[in-house]
DNA sequence: TAGATTGTTAATCGATTAACAATC
DNA sequence: TAGATTGTTAATCGATTAACAATC
C-alpha cells in the first residue's frame, strides 16, 4: 500500500485529512470531491489528489470519495489499526494533563502504563493508567513490550530515559521535554513537540516591524 | 530589518536557531561557523547562511557568527523584546500545566492573566497568575491589553472564546484545542499545537509495512 | 448519454544546495 | 599575509499546481 518514499509534507497533512474526514463521517456526509474538501481545509483539490495518489486510488470518476471509506484507509495509512501500545514517563503536570485530558485511543493508541520516581505518585492510579517506578521500567516492558514511548520527565534526565526506551524495543519517542534527543539507534523515530518552538513562531508573525 | 516575505520553512527553524544558540551561550561557547553550526543541528552550512539572510548579515569572514549576537539577533526578529502579554483561557489540566511548567518569560512573553468559569478556582493565584472569571475577559483585556492568547478550553467553546479574544484586540491565538479555528479577523495568527496529528505523524513512521 | 471528477503526466514554482568572489 | 568563512549568485532538487485523457 505503501509506495516508494513519503515526503515529510505528505505525512505532516495525513493527520490533517484523517481529522477532516472524522468530522465530517460524524457529521454524516457520505461523499465529498477532492475540489469541496480542498476547499475546506484551504489545499488546492490538485494537492488532495496528488498526496492520495502516494498510496493509491480511493476515489472515483464523476463521484469523488465515499468519506467513511476514505477515512478507514487513511486511518490504516497512519498506523492506528496497528494496536500500538505507549507508556508514558514523567507523570508531573504534563504527564498528568496528557493522561487525563489527551484522548490516546482516539489516535489508535493503548496508553499502558506510566512512570515516574516521586513516592506519592507511584502505585496510584491516573486516569486508569497504573503508575509504576522508573526503576521497574525494563522489567514492565519484557512483559508488556509498548512501540511508543510518550517523554515528559525534566530535561535533565531526558536522554538517559529515552536511552533506556530504546534498548527496552520502544520504536517511536513523543518528545515533550525541550531538548533535542540524542539517540543513536538508527530506525528510532523522534516527535518533538517543542512548546516555545511554537510560542515564538507564533510570537514572530504577530511581530510587525514597527 | 526583516525583509520580503519570509517562508514559513524559514521561520519554523529560527526558534530551532535560538534554542541551539542559547544552549552554546549558556555553555560559554563564542564563536560558532555555519558548518560547525550544521552539523550540530542537523543542516548545511549553505542553509544557514541562506536563512539568516534574510534578516541580514551577521556574520564575519573568516570569523564565523558570534554567538551571544547571534543569539540577540535572532530573539529581536522573533520578538522576543517585543513585550508581548498573554492571557491563558481554561485553566483546567492542560491550561495548569501550561502554567506550571512552561515558561512564557523564556520566550519573552508575559502571561498576565488566567479565565476560567469553575467557582473553585476563580479567584485563585496558579504559579502566581490570577484567574478570573471568564465573563470579566473583555473588562480585563480593554485595561490590560494582551497580544496573545492561550486557547485551552473544550471543543466546544473553542471558536466562541477564540472571536471575543480577537475582538479584544488580541492578535495571535496559540491554540491547544484539536479544532481548525474558524476565525474570519484577517490579520489574526493562528498557531495550533494539536497533540494527535503529532502523534498521529508518529504513529505512521514508526508502522512499517508488514 | 452527459456531466462530474478522478489519477496521472507535464509545467511551474519555490526551497535547498553548491560554488565562489569578497574580505576578515 | 594566508587561511577561514561569509554573503550571494547560480544550479539543482523537490513540491505544488495545472492540464487532460480516462471513466464512473
């Protein structure tokens, strides 16, 4: 299904249809052309088409796509039938409001359990997730093997966790400290969610030149 | 001092610039070349050079960048001594978090204020930022005016509170909610921060083809 | 059938990389 | 001065847009 390689701005706008198609699948609408849906999410129906067209034809002459269908397949094409597994690391402020308030199983993703060191948060449970002790991170993962691992402990320890991630199998790493990870396994994926990376673009375009 | 139009590709990697360039100023580190700077980021020198000059020239022949001008240099033309004032609205877990754990003043933003409806938490300080009741938003922004805001209520308010904010006079909106904001104020940004495409783009490079 | 709309090939546009004269 | 490295112009590469035959 997959062809050749993906561009990076494909894979950015996938996440983007797929939310798209959701809303409107839960709206109801049963079929939309690539020129209706370019125009609503501000991509020209060309685009649409063509970024499709990297994993095949989902649509049909004279009629455009069928949204459920085309939802289904791009869901494929993000991996959220694939029963990944996550835990999490670091259950302080973010870890916590990412726990309670972030939807994993909405991305196709079981959030299995978390970690942190302090005592009065190990043992508990946090929106349901257990919350174990850093130390018994490599025993939890030979039994229950996760291929994400979700990084929200303090800077200072960052690498040395996401290290330890990586020799427990973990294949992808969601990134929330504001660092850039040094991992040096080759086929390890790193998402950087860079907060103040997005506070000062956005503090950039709002910066007139007086 | 900006010139042109400056490409989005461009502007996504000056925050990267800062942080890299803080990291070195912070280390004590003077002077840095393009290609020393490249290879530690991950860019070529060319790139570099081509980015920031955009903005001017910064460097010296046969010298290199001098990283404590540099550094200033790029925190000027993101706006980072510009002033900027925020006001955070939902100060439930995401928005606490925010509060707790970010911090604005890194990127030069002052958080001045939080908004918020729940009865046990009007009226509170979190890490020393009021919270007020929403309904006082406009009274609030008319006598402390804010250039940003920080959108981290539900769903389903999202667009309501996004418009009064912009007629507030606020004019970027950094918004955490997983919605497309329909806002129709032309010369407000928008900058989104949605958690699930990020994991979403994760989730699809980490699923290899069976 | 006629109209609509796809998937794909070709044309254009923009961003990245390479090259090099200028100069510290 | 000689070596290093910039800023900028030209060349290359890749992504977006346009066009259109195929076809539902």
């Amino acid at each position: 299904m997959k062809k050749d390689k993906v561009s990076s701005a494909v894979i950015r706008r996938l996440p983007r249809y797929y939310r798209h198609l959701n809303d409107l699948y839960l709206a109801g609408v049963e079929r939309i052309s690539s020129n209706a849906l370019g125009k609503s999410m501000g991509l020209t129906a060309s685009q649409i088409r063509q970024d499709l067209s990297c994993f095949g034809g989902f649509g049909q002459q004279g009629y455009g796509y069928n949204i459920e269908n085309l939802r289904g397949e791009i869901s494929d094409i993000l991996g959220m039938n694939r029963g990944h597994n996550a835990v999490i690391l670091g259950a302080g402020n973010l870890g916590r409001a990412l726990m309670e308030n972030f939807h994993f199983e909405r991305s196709g993703v079981a959030l299995s359990a978390a970690f942190d060191v302090a005592p009065d948060v190990v043992g508990q449970r946090l929106s349901g997730v257990p919350v174990h002790h850093v130390d018994q991170l490599e025993e939890y993962l030979g039994q229950h093997p996760a291929s994400i691992g979700v990084l929200t402990v303090p800077r200072s320890v960052a690498n040395r966790i996401a290290g330890r991630l990586v020799a427990s199998g973990v294949k992808g790493i969601w990134n929330f400290t504001n660092i850039e990870l040094t991992v040096d396994a080759p086929d390890i994926v790193i998402e950087n969610v860079h907060f103040a990376d997005s506070l000062l673009a956005l503090s950039y375009m709002i910066s007139e030149v007086p």
